[in-house]
C-alpha cells in the first residue's frame, strides 16, 4: 500500500490545453453549459452526459453516484431512475442537489447546484418508449438498490419479465421515471498552468444571474 500511496504523490497532469478567460465567458450559463457540453461531444469524450449527482441522506451525510445526463433546457437538467432507488428515497427527504460534470479530455469539469422535481407521467412514457427493449425489461427486473442474493437472482427476473413481455407491450413501470434538476448554481472550470485554473461562477439572482471569478 505505501508503493503505491507514493506512486500516487508522485501522479501530474500538465493543465495547458485551453483557456477560458472574461472574455469567453457567455453571460447565460445555460448557453454557456450548452456549448462546452457540445465541445465534449465533438471532442468524442467518453460518455460526455456522464454526471455525478450527489444526495443528502435522511442523516445528513451526503451520498454519489454517477448517472446519464438525458435531457436539457432552460427548464432544467434530467437524468432517469428507479423512484424506489436510494437516491431518490434521499431526493424526497431533501430535494437539494449537485451535479458534477468531468470531462477529462478537455481538462474541464462543470458543477450544478440546484433543485429536483419530478415528471410528469407523459414526459416519463416518452422516454421510456425510446429505450432499448433490453433496458425496458431491465427497469422491471431490477429492485434498484435493494439487497439481491447473487447475479442469478437479476437473471432469472430478467428471464421472467422477458417471457412475459413477449406476450404483452412493454409498460413502463410506475416506480421508474425521470427527475429534473433546476440549476440556481453553475460553476464552469477549466485546467490551466501552474494549478492556477480558470473558475466561473454563475449564481442566480433577483434580476438574472451574477458571474464571478474564482480562486483556484
């Protein structure tokens, strides 16, 4: 452990691949956000909507996980899941919320704060007809983040809800739908020499939003 505790001390990247300064900063964060997302994509980062969302337990204590970005405007930012999940058991108890953003190929990251809503049942029914067949089973199969006893036990209920699928459409199951994240933070970063990196916030207020640099 103390091999590689030093190999990691001794672990650098050299941040020197783009700049970000006032004079590029968008004065609405949501296009601001829209195009580095766009950049990422074209850039062919991997899983570009990958976003870390990070909860708050019934105790306080904060909780993360990594979950797909699967739609954004103006009204927010919306990622999909099973509404019996640990997650969003902690949403209903405290619907405050972050999201971050990674996008190592381009040495940025972006951080959300905000609110989660839910949607609604048609939003919910669009989104579900538009998945792969496999992941609509799997919603059904999966009692998400429930104690299973082993991999077989996930592979028969895929094989049982699979069977019974083949004999019925595929509805989407009540307990799955989407949540909306509506931003009142955006933080933008990028990497820049010396860790002396280039930070951009966006806070909401009264009148629109108030943009403020960081210290790295």
């Amino acid at each position: 452990m103390s091999e590689l505790s030093s190999h990691i001390e001794k672990l650098r990247v050299d941040y020197s691949l783009k700049r970000f300064d006032e004079a590029d900063v968008l004065a609405d964060p949501f296009t601001q956000f829209e195009q580095w997302l766009h950049e990422a994509i074209q850039a062919q980062v991997n899983e570009p909507n990958a976003m870390v969302l990070s909860t708050i337990k019934p105790d306080l204590s904060p909780s993360s996980r990594a979950v797909l970005l699967k739609g954004f405007s103006r009204n927010g930012l919306i990622f999909y899941t099973n509404y019996e999940s640990n997650k969003a058991k902690q949403i209903s108890h405290n619907n405050r919320v972050a999201l971050n953003f990674l996008w190592l190929e381009l040495q940025r990251q972006v951080r959300v704060e905000g609110i989660v809503t839910t949607l609604n049942d048609e939003e919910n029914d669009r989104y579900f007809t538009s998945r792969p067949t496999g992941s609509q089973i799997g919603a059904h199969a999966s009692p998400q983040s429930a104690v299973v006893q082993g991999r077989e036990e996930l592979e028969r209920r895929f094989r049982e809800f699979e069977s019974l699928f083949n004999l019925k459409p595929i509805d989407r199951p009540r307990h799955w739908g989407g949540f909306v994240v509506i931003p009142h933070l955006f933080e933008f970063w990028q990497g820049r020499e010396n860790r002396l990196h280039d930070r951009f916030q966006y806070q909401q207020i009264k009148d629109g939003w108030q943009i403020d640099r960081l210290a790295p």
